[in-house]
C-alpha cells in the first residue's frame, strides 16, 4: 500500500503538480498533491483510490493478478478499472493539459487508499485539512457506462446499512426428535422474522423506512428511461425466468431510485455432509438495505434494530449488531458540472450521456458534501463487462483513452460555465 502511494505522488508530480505527498491517516495514507496556476480561477479536485478488493479466487485468473498485460484491446490485471485505471486517466489526462498549457484552473488530487472497505479514515482527514481541500467540485470516476458507445453520468447513489443478527434458542444443541415439536428452532424463527421484513408488493415493513425516502421527480425519472435496457437480455444474463422487486417501478428504477432489503448470508445448524438430526441452539444472517438520498443510515440502523428486537418472539433472544453504513448522494442535473460532463462526453462519443442512478454505494462521496460542502461529478467510463471485483478484472484501452479526451473537455466547460 505504501509502495503504491509512493507511485502515486511520483506520478502526479511527473505530470506537473507542483507539490504531492503522502500523508497519514488513521489507516491507509492519502496522497494529496495539487497545481494551482491562479487562485482566483476554479478549483477541481480529482478523487481516486489506489486499494482494491483481494484477488481470490487466484487459480481463476488467466495471468497473474499484479502482473498486468495488454491482450485483446483490453488491460488486465487487479485494479485495471475500479479504480487503478480509471484514477489513471486523470494523471494523464492532467498531464496532457500542462504540456499543452491548456489547463485552464487549479487541480487538487486526493487519493486514498481505504475506498474498499468503506473509507474509515478518509472522513476525519478531510476534516483536519479542510482549508487545504478548499475547491468546486469533486470529480470521480469510479462508475461506469452504459455501453461502449453509450456515454453516461451516474447522478445518485445509494446509501447502505448492513448488520449482523444472531438468534439465540436453547442453550446447546438439542436432538431433533427429541425436542423438535416443543423447542423453538432459532433457524426457523429467523427465517420467519426476516420473511416478515418485507410484504407481498416488495415494500419494507420497518416502521418510519421510507419517511424519508426522497422521491424523484416526474422529469427525471423520464430521464432514467432514456437509458437503453433489454429485460429479457438483463434475465438471461443472470439466468432467471423472472424478475421480483418493489411494485409500481421499472428495474432501474429499483436498483437505482428505491431502497432495497437483502439477506446477504444466513447459517445455523449442522451443514456437513450426509445427515445430523440438531435442533440447533444458534441461527445468524447477515442483512443489507440499500438506500435512497436523505435516507440516514444512522436512522435506519437504529430502526431495524428496534423493529427486530421488538418483534422477536420470547422463546428465543435477539442480537443486532450494526456492521457498516453509509449515506447516499445525489448530483442535481442543472448543476454547472453535470452539464459541462455532458457537454465533454457529448464532444468525444457524438451523442448525449444518459442519466443513470446506480444501485451501488460509494460512502465517501456523500461524506464529502457532509464535511467539506463540495458536491461530487461521477464520471465513470467503466464496463460490465470489466468484472471489477472478480477475477480477470479488466479494462479497455479505448475506454481509458476516451477518458483522458474526456477529462480536459470536463475542465475547459466547467471553467466557463462557472464565469
């Protein structure tokens, strides 16, 4: 990690910032460095992270993971997209704007190391050095697009809380014939009370859930539907006959718009071969929801936890520990870096980028609104296709050079939308 950073802050000075260090977090260290041609001009402030997920399993990978190659017009190798490559660009697309003095207001990069596990200490440093991080605008480019040839801006994340729950019955495992009938079975209870979180037209039964739910405008979510989607090609990619989700909402718009409920692991008992007749004395999930802006995860943590605790039946004893959280974000469409992204993309692909909210989570985002007050442009130029997070991660070299013609275009209609 150390390694990296360093790479890092030798690389942006390479391209021509006039300062960049590594400095300390909590965790994982930030390299900050930064070109400041005027400082009455614009400031932008490039956001990227140099940790990546672990590569396992390692005997699917087709060369070795921190060894990339360039085969088939695509990088491969650990980090190639999300968020290595993609961070790249803006190294390079930075330096082609000072050798062709043509960088028309003040940089800021800000990468961090920790983006992966949620950004622990990403928070409390920019808070310590707020009156450094003084800008306009984050831009970040860790989403994707809708195509290779569809351009498009991710302009809403979503939040998240997860939780680990842990039911408790009798206080050893028990025979199964010899109690089973007259011992709550806390495998059973479980799946009962989690059956129960969620109704038959797909909503959340946890009281106050979606009091503050922010719902989106008529105008956007016709925006939304722009967005090219085949169900039947979005079915057979999973392999399901059919798709299930909250009533009155088209796909995206569930994963993108609507707060969701998911199971994300559940065991208990015995799950060794062949037979074992237990009552078991433990039952544990792992449970997600997925939320919409202004949705705190705070707030919904607590809410669960007060709703499972309240509903568990006394035959059994309930534990709720929250895991990890975060907020979501939204990026308003009229905001002048939205429209110069689209203006950037519309130049380099000849067609408009399509509006898109993403079901994922990137918590950091909404923590730099929350503590810096800047608001972030997210502008991916990932694929599906890229298998970020799995083995054979890969990116493709079209891509990465489309973001660095992209990326000063970005800059140039910022600078003069923001006269």
């Amino acid at each position: 990690m150390i390694k990296c950073a360093e790479y890092w802050k030798e690389s942006i000075l390479k391209a021509g910032a006039d300062k960049a260090e590594v400095m300390p977090t909590d965790g994982n260290p930030v390299v900050y460095g930064e070109k400041i041609i005027d400082p009455a001009l614009p400031t932008v402030i490039v956001y990227a992270h140099y940790d990546v997920m672990p590569v396992d399993p390692i005997d699917l990978w087709n060369n070795p993971p921190f060894e990339p190659v360039i085969k088939d017009g695509k990088i491969w190798a650990r980090g190639a997209d999300d968020d290595k490559g993609q961070g790249f660009m803006h190294a390079k697309a930075f330096e082609l704007m000072i050798k062709t003095n043509t960088l028309p207001c003040n940089v800021k990069f800000m990468i961090e190391g920790e983006e992966e596990i949620g950004s622990p200490s990403l928070g409390k440093w920019c808070a310590e050095h707020k009156e450094m991080l003084k800008g306009d605008i984050i831009l970040v480019s860790d989403t994707g697009m809708i195509a290779r040839d569809i351009p498009s801006i991710t302009t809403g994340l979503r939040g998240l809380s997860y939780w680990e729950v842990k039911v408790t019955g009798p206080n050893k495992d028990l025979h199964s014939g010899l109690f089973g009938g007259a011992v709550a079975n806390p495998i059973n209870v479980l799946s009962k009370m989690i059956a129960d979180l969620q109704d038959e037209d797909g909503k959340v039964t946890i009281p106050g859930f979606y009091d503050d739910v922010l719902e989106v405008s008529a105008e956007e979510r016709k925006l939304l539907a722009e967005a090219p989607f085949s169900e039947q090609e979005y079915k057979d990619a999973i392999d399901v006959k059919a798709l299930k989700g909250e009533k009155g909402y088209t796909t995206g718009e569930r994963t993108g718009i609507r707060p969701s409920f998911d199971v994300c692991g559940i065991w208990g008992g015995y799950t060794g071969e062949g037979a074992k007749t237990v009552l078991p004395s433990i039952a544990q999930a792992k449970i997600s929801t997925r939320l919409v802006p202004h949705q705190d995860n705070v707030k919904i943590s607590k809410l669960f936890k007060e709703h499972l605790e309240s509903i568990a039946p006394d035959y059994v004893k309930v534990e709720v520990t929250p895991l990890h959280g975060g907020q979501g974000y939204v990026c308003p469409i009229d905001l002048p870096a939205y429209k110069a992204a689209e203006k950037a993309y519309s130049d380099v692909f000849g067609k408009r980028p399509v509006t898109v909210r993403s079901g994922g989570s990137i918590p950091i985002i909404s923590t730099f609104e929350e503590v810096l007050g800047i608001k972030s442009v997210l502008m991916g130029f990932g694929l599906e296709s890229d298998a970020i997070h799995s083995p054979n991660e890969n990116y493709p070299v079209e891509n990465f050079i489309n973001g660095i013609k992209t990326i000063p275009l970005f800059y140039k209609y910022f600078v003069e939308l923001m006269k």
